[in-house]
C-alpha cells in the first residue's frame, strides 16, 4: 500500500479561494518533502523543498506568498494555494523522503480545479 | 488502493551491456510514464504511453506498455555511463477509487562500470 498519502485526490474550487493538499508519510519519518507539480505529458516541476520545523525552500519562479508550504511534523507537510485562480488548475504531487533509508517515496497527487 | 511494482530495485550492468526495469499494477491503468533521476537530482519525464501495446523508442531506451495496460518495461540497450541513475515508473489509475492516481514504482537504481 502507499507509504505516502497525499490529501485530497481531487478538489475544487472557486476562485479566489485557497485550498490545502495534505502530503503524510504513513511508516516513516521525513525531514525533507517535496512539492511538484504536472502539467499533461510534461515533467513534474519541482515547486519547492518542505523542510521540517524550517523554512521551505522556493524554486525560482514559484511564488512562495501564493504557494504556503508548511512541514510542521516529522509526517506532514501541507501545500496551501492561496487566492486560487483557473491557471493553478493542475496535478500536484508530493514526495517525503524516509530519513533512515534516504528512499523517495511519492504520493498518488491532487487534481485541482478551480472554477 | 492501487499498487506498482517495479523489478530490479538495483542493476549492476558493465557498460555495453543492456539493461531492463519492469513495471506491473495492480490495476488497469489510463497510461503509464517513465521518469529518470541524477542522483541528487529530481525526476525528469522520459515518456508517457497511452495505447494497449504501445512500443516507443528513443535512441536506446525502448519502452513498451502491454496488451492489458497492467505492466510496462524500459529497455536500454548497450547501456552508457551517463545511464545511471533511478529509473521510475508511474501508472495512471484508469478507474474506480484509482481514476487519475499517479502510482510510482519503488524506482531501479541502474549503476553502469565502466
């Protein structure tokens, strides 16, 4: 089963709203997570590096006010889209990677719509 | 919920040699893609196959999906140096509480010797 779960599968919602996506390691502990995000038959372009009880760090390009990411434990880091508009609409998809093993596991990825 | 599997976890190979990962899901899938990480580096799309049976190649990576749209194989052949790194795998869940998961294999790590 997967090791990794990311929260919700699939949302919606309006515009100008915000939404958070869960990224939760099940059977590990990650101190280094990280959020992607996908667009069809294109590479998943890594958004930023979640660091637990620190900072995450940005990719150039990817607005940190916009996309809040927050790694308050061992198991979770969150990714909120803040004042969501159509061109957020996209697959985001986290990865957590186990500390004692340095294994990278993924999650199954959000599908977010905003209407 | 839906599960991918992915064999050889590790792959030694002398350079010249050629060298395989295998895909197989638990499930039906809406298509399959490949990615390849550097080590230190993040995972960069190699390719995406639709179709039952799709056979793609570039240069010498051959990819294959199957007739049942359950498994998939990466092929390279007369591996280089510049091969190595972690192969992936991730399925597409086609339907039912997998409709549009992207499931990711436990990766290959493929070192080539020179």
């Amino acid at each position: 089963g997967a090791v990794v779960s990311q929260h919700p599968s699939w949302v919606i919602c309006k515009s100008g709203t915000s939404v958070k996506i869960e990224c939760r390691s099940l059977d590990f502990q990650a101190t280094t997570m990280f959020w992607y995000r996908q667009f069809p038959k294109q590479s998943l372009m890594l958004m930023a590096t979640s660091n637990e009880g620190s900072k995450a760090t940005y990719e150039q390009g990817v607005e940190k006010d916009k996309f809040l990411i927050n790694h308050a434990s061992l198991t979770l880091s969150t990714l909120t889209v803040t004042s969501a508009h159509p061109e957020d609409s996209s697959f985001y998809i986290c990865s957590a990677r186990d500390q004692r093993t340095n294994t990278i596991y993924f999650g199954e990825g959000s599908w977010l719509t905003v209407v | 919920g839906q599960q991918v599997m992915q064999i050889p976890q590790y792959q030694h190979v002398q350079e010249g040699e050629d060298f395989t990962t295998y895909c197989n899901s638990s499930t039906t899938l809406s298509n399959i893609q490949w990615y390849k990480q550097r080590p230190g580096g993040h995972p960069v799309f190699l390719i995406q196959l639709v179709k039952s049976g799709e056979v793609k190649k570039q240069k010498r990576l051959t990819f294959q999906f199957g007739e049942a749209k359950k498994n998939s194989s990466l092929h390279i052949t007369a591996t280089q140096t510049t091969d190595v790194g972690t192969y992936f795998c991730a399925g597409r869940g086609a339907g039912g509480t997998s409709y549009g998961k992207l499931t990711f294999g436990q990766g290959t790590i493929l070192t080539v010797h020179p």
